[in-house]
C-alpha cells in the first residue's frame, strides 16, 4: 500500500501521514475525549470528588502529551527520510481501491474506535471507583485503616465516605481538589502525620452533611439509655445506670424547644472560642437567640479579648465529633464485651486484667496480639476458658488500636457525654458565667440532660424513679469533673 505521492503544497499536512503520527493523533483525541468526560462527569455530578483531579488534570492530559509527543516524532522523523524534501520519498497513501489497503485503513479504524472507547469506559469507571468508600478506605491502606475500620463498626457504615467528607458544591469542589492531591502527594512520599490530626480544618459545615440526611427540626425527645459498667473488684461487680437523656428538640412546631438539641434552635446561634487546637478548653461562650439578644459567658479568670475571626460556631459535630468513626477506650470496650457475655465474668479479677493489657503500649499490632495471649494465659494458667477471652481482647485491639497510625481513643477526643472526656463540661462546668453573673452553664445539676431512672446492680435495678435519683457513685463520694480521674483506662 506504500506508494509513491506527488509532493504537492500540502506539505505540513502530508508530515503526518505516517503510522507513528497517526496513532499519536489517536492516542491524542483519546485522552482529549476523557479530558472532556471527566470533567463534565466531575461537574454535573451530586458530589465532587477531590482524587478524580488526578486522572481529569494529570492521566488525561498526559495521553494527550504522549500523542503530542509521537505525532511530532513521527513528522520530524518523515521530514529527515532521505528523499523527503525532493518530493521522491514515499509517503503513507492509502488507496481504497487495493483490498490490502481497505484491509489495513479498516483495522486501524476500527483500533481507534475501540481505544477512543476504551479509554471512555475506563474514564467513566476510574470516576466512580475514586468515589467509593474501597477507594477512600483502602487505596492508602495504613493510613485510613483506623478511619475505615472503625466506620465499619459504626452506625454510617452504609453511608459513603464522601457523602460527609465531600459533598457537593463548587467552593468544596476545589477546596477538596487541592486538598485531595496534597493527600495522594502525602501518601506518596511519606509525609503524613500520624495520627491523623482532628479537628478537620476543612470538614464541610453540618448544615451540608449531616443536615443533608438527618433533618435538623426532627423532635427526639427522650431517650431511655443504659450504661452497664463492670468494677474492678476480684467478683467484677456489675454496676449499671440507666437514664432517660433528655435529647428534646430545637424547632418548636414540631415539639416543644428543650433538651439538649436546644443547642440547635434554628433561629438561635451558639458560638464559642477554644483556646486549644482539639478544642477541648472553651473559655468564652455566646449565645444569641432568635430575638437578637446576646448572652456571652466567661469562664471564671479569663479576661481575654475576644477575636470575632477566632469564633467557631456550634453544630451537630460540636456534641457528634465521633459519629463514624469511634474509637472505644479499653475500658468501654471491655464493659460492652462483659455486658453481652463475649468476656466470662466469673473469672476472677478479668475487668482489671483485660484493661490492664489494653492500655500497654504496642509497637505494632503483631507484637500487641502476642503479649495480650502472653499475658493473660500466664495470669490464668490450667483455666481453658481464658482462650475465648484471648480471641475477644484480640478483637478489641484490631478494631480500635492502630499503632501504625498512633491512631487510638487517646488521640481522638470524644465530646458527646463528659465521663472519659470534658465533653459537654466544656462548657457546662459551673464556672462559666454571664457578666450579671445571673446566667450560669451548670453541671452539678445532673438533672439538666438526664435523670437517672436506676441505678447499682441486682434487684436495685427493678424500682424506677422517673422524677430521677441522685448519682450514686460506685465505691465512695466522688469530687471533681469525671474526666479529671476517668480516661478511658479507668
Ligand atoms: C457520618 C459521616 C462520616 C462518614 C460516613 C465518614 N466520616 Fe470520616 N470523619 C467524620 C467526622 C465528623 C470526623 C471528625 C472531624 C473532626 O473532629 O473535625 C471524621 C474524621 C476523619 C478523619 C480524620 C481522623 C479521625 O479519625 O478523626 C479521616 C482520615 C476520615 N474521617 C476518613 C474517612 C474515611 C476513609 C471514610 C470512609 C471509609 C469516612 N471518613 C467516613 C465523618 C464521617
Ligand atoms: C448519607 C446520609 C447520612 C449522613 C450524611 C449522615 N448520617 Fe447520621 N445516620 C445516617 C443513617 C442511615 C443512620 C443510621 C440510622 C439507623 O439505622 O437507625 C445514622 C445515624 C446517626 C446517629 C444515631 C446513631 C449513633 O451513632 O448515635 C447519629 C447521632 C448521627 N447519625 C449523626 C450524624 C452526624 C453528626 C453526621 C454528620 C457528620 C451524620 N450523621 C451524617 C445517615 C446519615
Ligand atoms: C449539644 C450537643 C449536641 C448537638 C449540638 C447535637 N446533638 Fe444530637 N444528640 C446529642 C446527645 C447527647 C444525644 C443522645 C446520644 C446518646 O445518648 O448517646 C443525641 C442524639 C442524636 C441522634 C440520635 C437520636 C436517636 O433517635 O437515636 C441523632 C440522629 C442526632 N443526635 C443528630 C444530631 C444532628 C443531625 C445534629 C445537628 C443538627 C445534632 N444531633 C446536634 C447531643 C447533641
Ligand atoms: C460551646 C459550649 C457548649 C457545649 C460544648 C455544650 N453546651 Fe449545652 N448549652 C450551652 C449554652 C450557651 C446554653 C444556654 C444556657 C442558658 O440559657 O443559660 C446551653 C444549654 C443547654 C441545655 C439547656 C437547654 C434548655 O432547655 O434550656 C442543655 C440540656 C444542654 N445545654 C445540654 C448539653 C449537652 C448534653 C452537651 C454535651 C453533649 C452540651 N450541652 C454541650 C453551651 C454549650
Ligand atoms: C450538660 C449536660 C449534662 C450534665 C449537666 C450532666 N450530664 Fe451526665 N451525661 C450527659 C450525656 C450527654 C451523657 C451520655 C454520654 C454518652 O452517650 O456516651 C451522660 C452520661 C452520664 C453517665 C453514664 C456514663 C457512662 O458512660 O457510664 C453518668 C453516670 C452521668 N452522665 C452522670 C452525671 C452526673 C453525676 C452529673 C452531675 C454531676 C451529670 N451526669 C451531669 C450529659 C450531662
Ligand atoms: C476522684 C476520681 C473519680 C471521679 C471524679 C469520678 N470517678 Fe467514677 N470511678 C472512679 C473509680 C476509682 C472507680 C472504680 C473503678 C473500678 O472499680 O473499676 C469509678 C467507677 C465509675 C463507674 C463504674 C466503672 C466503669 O467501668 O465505668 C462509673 C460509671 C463512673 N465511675 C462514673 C463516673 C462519673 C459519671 C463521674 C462524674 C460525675 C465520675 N465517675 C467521677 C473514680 C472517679
């Protein structure tokens, strides 16, 4: 099919005419064409997602490059075949009238059209594979496996990990580009921090993640929790609470305002400054409410300024910071694992022991999982029950400790209650007061969130008192916020 063509003016044209620069030109349409999908697909969709920035501004338009690159080699080596300027050389000429070149056209046609289709599934594909929570949770296995692993054992593990980290929206749609590709950069050369520091600078605002599913007027009203704990004692004594939390709601023509989703008035706006970056320490507090009047609370002895800048304003992740992703404290752990049986009470002294190995210090998980084995087979030797209850303070570990990451309940603040984190005492500790010092953030009044229906162990628990009791805590009275002796490891 190589024949001889007049050389004519349509040189610069005719420079292509080679198989080298024909399929750069295809390899070139090719990426163009996903360049194209992808970011339509990126733009039109619900969510943005921050990873499909590397095939739509990096792979695509590096094919496009590529057959930039072999059209040009391909002409530039055309243009110095000897007999090429002479007008003597010969050149790629297809004539469809021979059946070898209509054999020869045909395939190549044909080879582009699949590679122009190929490259679209592909596009199209690799776009929904970057969004799925396999992506999120395993692309980079050592660093989101706490975060992956704990949100399979919480109650979002059906929700995608872009439907709270992405979301949709144009301003999101570049925050989270840049950001996506500094995590891949991160990842790439070792530059991530261990653990992964929280609060999230970026996180989307609840209003347009969690408000998306979660309707913010819904009425809850109370809530009948209980909290079974087990003592330290040789006979790990049970010693149970149960409550009702009064959760309420802040919209008032779907329940009465009250109860601590109040927080959330529509209308109303809480705004606090913290003084640390976890923001645990919150020294100054503002409420304004629908009527526009303003009550602002300092804590005793903090006089400072106040930067409007610096304010953060209160939402569901203020109370819900942990809502996917839970790591459970030794201590909480093994009470949940007691309370259903997991862990056989009547061995003696098992709550101390199974918390004492939980709170060692591991260098990896391997090391970890052999020392608890090692540990507690030699605290019960001759008692075969104790393999059971290996298996299950070797689940707890895999499940909530990440020393890869230093990913553990230490590192990850839990502000929902106030027991092994200050929690909602951030703010309600008593010593937070208004300027007329009428208004005051109370915490002794332990009837303000929940009353306590029950409480202790044993026939105790069978007489409800639902105007509430006074706490009775285990073992003696008890001074000082909770968080001050309990930490998770007590
Ligand atoms: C229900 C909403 C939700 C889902 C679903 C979710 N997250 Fe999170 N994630 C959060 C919140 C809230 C935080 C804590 C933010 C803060 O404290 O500033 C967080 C924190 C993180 C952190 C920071 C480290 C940490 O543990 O706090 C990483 C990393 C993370 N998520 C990754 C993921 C991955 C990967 C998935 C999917 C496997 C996922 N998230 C699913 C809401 C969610
Ligand atoms: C894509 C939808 C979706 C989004 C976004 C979402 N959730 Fe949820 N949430 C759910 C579903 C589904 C459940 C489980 C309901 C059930 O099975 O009872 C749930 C349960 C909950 C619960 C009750 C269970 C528990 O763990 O105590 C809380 C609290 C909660 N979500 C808070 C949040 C917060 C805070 C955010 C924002 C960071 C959020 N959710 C974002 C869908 C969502
Ligand atoms: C002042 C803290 C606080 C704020 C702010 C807050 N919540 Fe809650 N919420 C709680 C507490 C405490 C509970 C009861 C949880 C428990 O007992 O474990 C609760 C319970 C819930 C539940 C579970 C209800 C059920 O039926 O099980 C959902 C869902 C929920 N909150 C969603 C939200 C959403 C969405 C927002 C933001 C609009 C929000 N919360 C804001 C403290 C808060
Ligand atoms: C950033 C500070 C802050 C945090 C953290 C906080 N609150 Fe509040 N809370 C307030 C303010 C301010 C008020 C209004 C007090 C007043 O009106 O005197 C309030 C009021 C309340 C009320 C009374 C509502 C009513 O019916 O009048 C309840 C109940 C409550 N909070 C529960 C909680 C719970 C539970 C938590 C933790 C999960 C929590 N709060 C965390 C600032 C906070
Ligand atoms: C500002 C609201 C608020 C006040 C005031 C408050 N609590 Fe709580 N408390 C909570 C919340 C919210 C939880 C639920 C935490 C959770 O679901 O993990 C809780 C949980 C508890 C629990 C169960 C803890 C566990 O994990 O076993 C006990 C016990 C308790 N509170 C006792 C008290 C006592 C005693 C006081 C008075 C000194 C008090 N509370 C004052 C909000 C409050
Ligand atoms: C002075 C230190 C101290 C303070 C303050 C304190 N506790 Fe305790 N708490 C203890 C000790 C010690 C135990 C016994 C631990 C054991 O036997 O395992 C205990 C046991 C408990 C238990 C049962 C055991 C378990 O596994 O949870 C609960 C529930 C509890 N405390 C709740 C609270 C609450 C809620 C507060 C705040 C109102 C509080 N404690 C304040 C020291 C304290």
């Amino acid at each position: 099919m190589i024949t001889t063509a007049p050389a004519d003016g349509s040189r610069p044209l005719s420079l292509l005419r080679n198989w080298l620069s024909l399929s750069g030109l295809v390899i070139m349409l090719g990426g163009l064409f996903s360049f194209c999908l992808l970011f339509l697909l990126d733009s039109l969709a619900h969510f943005s997602n921050p990873y499909i920035g590397i095939l739509t501004y990096l792979i695509a338009p590096g094919f496009v490059l590529l057959g930039l690159v072999m059209t040009g080699a391909g002409a530039l080596k055309q243009k110095h075949k000897p007999g090429y300027s002479s007008g003597t050389f010969t050149r790629v000429f297809v004539d469809l009238s021979r059946p070898r070149d209509r054999k020869v056209a045909g395939l190549f046609i044909a080879g582009s059209i699949l590679f122009l289709l190929v490259s679209a599934v592909g596009s199209y594909q690799s776009y929904h594979f970057s969004e799925s929570t396999q992506f999120c949770g395993q692309a980079c296995h050592t660093v989101m496996k706490p975060e992956l692993v704990t949100y399979q054992h919480g109650s979002h593990a059906r929700v995608a990990c872009v439907e709270c980290h992405i979301g949709p929206g144009a301003k999101w749609f570049v925050k989270a580009k840049i950001s996506g590709t500094y995590q891949l950069y991160a990842v790439a050369f070792n530059k991530y921090p261990r653990p992964i520091p929280t609060p999230i600078k970026n996180l989307r605002p609840a209003q347009e993640t969690c408000e998306q599913c979660h309707w913010p007027k819904k009425f809850v009203g109370n809530l009948d929790r209980t909290y079974e704990s087990f003592l330290g004692d040789e006979t790990n004594t049970p010693y149970t609470v149960r409550m009702t939390m009064k959760v309420g709601g802040g919209d008032p023509t779907h329940g009465p305002l009250g109860g601590i989703h109040w927080h959330m008035n529509v209308g109303k706006r809480i705004e606090y400054l913290s003084t640390d970056p976890a923001r645990q320490k919150i020294p100054w507090v503002r409420m304004v409410d629908a009527q526009g009047v303003v009550t602002e609370f300092r804590a005793k002895g903090f006089t400072n300024a106040i930067a409007e800048s610096a304010l953060r304003r209160m939402d569901c992740m203020d109370c819900h910071n942990r809502p996917a992703h839970a790591y459970q404290s030794p201590n909480a752990a093994v009470n949940l694992q007691l309370a259903l049986g997991r862990i056989d009470r009547t061995l003696p002294w098992i709550k101390t022991n199974a918390v004492f190995v939980l709170t060692r210090n591991y260098t990896n998980e391997t090391q970890a999982l052999q020392r608890i084995a090692t540990h507690l087979s030699t605290q019960y030797p001759n008692e075969h029950r104790i393999r059971a209850v290996i298996e299950v303070v070797q689940e707890i570990y895999r499940d909530n400790f990440f020393p890869d990451m230093s990913a553990s309940w230490k590192k990850y603040p839990d502000n929902i209650g106030h027991k092994d984190w200050p929690g909602c005492f951030r703010c309600h500790d008593g010593r937070h007061t208004s300027a007329d010092g009428l208004h005051i953030l109370k915490a002794n009044d332990c009837n303000t969130c929940h009353t306590i229906l029950t409480q202790g162990g044993g026939g105790q628990l069978d007489v409800l008192t639902p105007n509430g009791q006074k706490f009775k805590h285990p073992g003696d009275e008890v001074e000082g916020a909770c968080s001050d002796c309990h930490n998770g490891g007590l």
